[in-house]
C-alpha cells in the first residue's frame, strides 16, 4: 500500500520537526521510531519520549486508505538527507516492512505496530491558555535558557519558570550561581499562572520556534503544557516543586553603577579567561572611578590584566566571579551597552539593559 509521494523536501521538513526529541537509546526500543498515521491525504508525524510530545502533518498522502505504522526515526530521516535534492520519494507499507524509493536507490524498513506506541494523554483541562507572537516566545527563551541548571539534584532548577500575569509573560531560569530573568508585554490580559517546563522542552522549543509574527498556542494545565504554532503541537510534562522566589533575588537600589560597552567587556574578558584553570574559572574585577580592571591568575604563577575605561565616579569595588557566568551573558544579549551595578565584594552584580526593564542577569559574587 503506498502512504506518501512526494518531494524529498517536503517528507524531510516534517521528520525533522519531530525527531529531535527521539533518543536512540530508550528502555522502550519503540520510542526509537516516530509513528506515522495517514488519513487519505492527511498524513501526521509523532514522537515522544514520555515526557513531551511533538505532533506536525503534512497534506503528502497518496490514495484514500487510512492506515498507521511506526518506524524507525534516524533511520528514515538519514535516508532521506542522503538522497539527491531534487528526488521524488515514495513511502509504501507491505507485510510489516516500509518501502522507501527514490530513482534507483530502495530501502526496505522494519515497522513496529502503531497500537504499541505510547502516545501522551492530553489534559482534560486548560486553566489557561495565553497567545503571544513566535518571534517573541523565541526571544523570551533565547534571553533567559543558558542560567538553567543541568542536573541539579534540585530538579525544579533543571527548567525554565514561565509566568503569566496581566499583560506580562515572564521567563525566568537559575541554577543557584546566577539568574536570568526577561518579560514580553502582550495586547491581553491573564490572570497570574507559574509552571516550570523542563529544560529539553525548552531546548527544544528553541529549535522549533521561527522568528516571525505568526501566534503560538501556550495552554496551560496543572501537569501539562500545550503549545500550538504552524503545523506542530507540542505537550510537555511540567516540572513540579517550588521556584525559588526570584523578586528577593533581584538586587534592588545598588548605588554603584555604570554603562560600558558590551563588546569591549566581552572581548577583555575572552582575553582574560585564557589564564584561568580548567576547574577554576575565577577573575577579579577591581572597579574605581574612572577605570575597571580585569584580572585572572593561575596555579603556574601566571597572570592577565585587562583595563577598561569607564564613566564611574562611585565607590572602589573588588569583586571576583565565574568568568563563564559574565561571559554566557555578555555572548547572548545583542545590544551595544550594558549596565553593571555593584553593592560590594559580598553581593551579587546586576547586569541591565540601559532604560529597559525587560531583562535582569543577577550574578553570585565568587571568593578569589
């Protein structure tokens, strides 16, 4: 029986959107394939890992049967990215096996039942559902997602907080050194919502969402999140547990602050990181009026400076921190000034944007 026919392209687009989330190894091998299910024309490509799911469709069908298989994801998508660009490719199912042509070259593939795939159960009840543009969901996520934890044995820490109140939507991610936090203004009004969604969601997320207008679906229920934007539908489990409480984080009423260049500080400090250690990344910044200084040293007796000149007349700062936390910063915001405000040796820094409250990067002062 023939499933699909057509461009190469067209079979790639929605197998890519799907199989980032398939993992090779899986204690349910079936996992490892994507379940495909065709309706006359109307086909629809899902995986899953248990813990999110990723469903896309495609009008790519050939004949009116209706039928389901699933079949193995990297297998099927390496086989197409192989194949020449302009080809035409035909899927067929036959006694178990899937088919795929293309010229001259054929595969012959093992299907597992469609019945046998574990789909997620979608919540019954959204308590609430919020629409925002891609472009500025994307945004959110590429502001806040490198102050995630990787693997805390806090596992509230290992996802992104997304908060929902009145016009505001709010990303906000730590790992217990430093925390990100970035809002977006939308045109309606929610009542207030907190959920944690795991960190491969958000990973995820960020490979699917465009950088256009078009709205994305975020609805919410108390163990689940939807999204639903162009042809995908994502559900993910939420992370359960207590944020921490990031307003006490955010320092408030520092009098020592300045604005220099982004690009300038990013650069000494690149600079600098070149004579710190493998397992110890700290630098010293020695802040004065008029001038920041910029130092590192290591077990070899080596050392680096770097001075900046800044536009500073409060009072003599020497902190140090993890030159890794300034730096996945400094890499990821896109602006050409930045505000640092300082209280002492003790607390934490607060990195802005100058006249935008939209972004905070609060990080932990490291003992030098």
């Amino acid at each position: 029986m023939q499933l699909v026919k057509t461009h190469r392209d067209t079979l790639l687009r929605p197998l890519q959107i799907v199989s980032g989330i398939v993992e090779r190894r899986h204690t349910l091998p079936i996992l490892a394939n994507i379940l495909i299910r065709k309706d006359g024309e109307k086909v629809s490509f899902l995986s899953t890992d248990i813990e999110v799911q990723i469903t896309t469709h495609a009008e790519i069908g050939s004949g009116g049967e209706v039928t389901a298989t699933t079949v193995a994801a990297r297998k099927l998508l390496d086989i197409l990215r192989a194949l020449p660009d302009d080809n035409d490719v035909t899927l067929k199912l036959d006694n178990k096996k899937m088919t795929v042509q293309s010229g001259k070259s054929r595969f012959s593939l093992q299907t597992l039942a469609a019945e046998e795939f574990p789909t997620v159960a979608q919540a019954e009840h959204f308590n609430a559902s919020v629409s925002l543009p891609q472009k500025a969901l994307k945004h959110l996520f590429n502001m806040v997602h490198f102050s995630m934890a990787q693997q805390d044995i806090r596992y509230y820490l290992n996802g992104l907080l997304l908060v929902v109140d009145g016009k505001n939507v709010i990303a906000v991610a730590t790992d217990g050194h430093r925390l990100a936090y970035a809002q977006v203004e939308v045109e309606q009004e929610f009542a207030r919502q907190e959920v944690i969604i795991p960190r491969k969601t958000i990973l995820e997320l960020q490979r699917l969402l465009e950088d256009k207008d078009e709205p994305v679906q975020i609805d919410i229920a108390n163990n689940q999140v939807k999204l639903t934007f162009a042809d995908i539908e994502l559900i993910s489990k939420l992370v359960e547990g207590k944020f921490p409480d990031f307003n006490r984080v955010i320092p408030k009423g520092y009098k020592n602050n300045f604005t220099l260049s982004r690009e300038k500080l990013l650069r000494s400090l690149q600079r600098v990181a070149i004579m710190t250690s493998d397992k110890f990344k700290g630098v010293r910044c020695v802040i004065e009026p008029g001038l920041m200084r910029v130092l590192s040293t290591n077990a070899d007796q080596e050392e680096a400076v770097e001075e900046i000149e800044i536009d500073y007349g409060g009072d003599s700062v020497d902190i140090g921190f993890n030159v890794t936390y300034l730096l996945d910063v400094l890499n990821n915001l896109k602006v050409d000034q930045i505000n640092v405000a300082l209280g002492d040796s003790n607390s934490s820094a607060l990195i802005t944007i100058p006249e935008n409250g939209d972004f905070k990067y609060v990080v932990m002062p490291m003992r030098i």
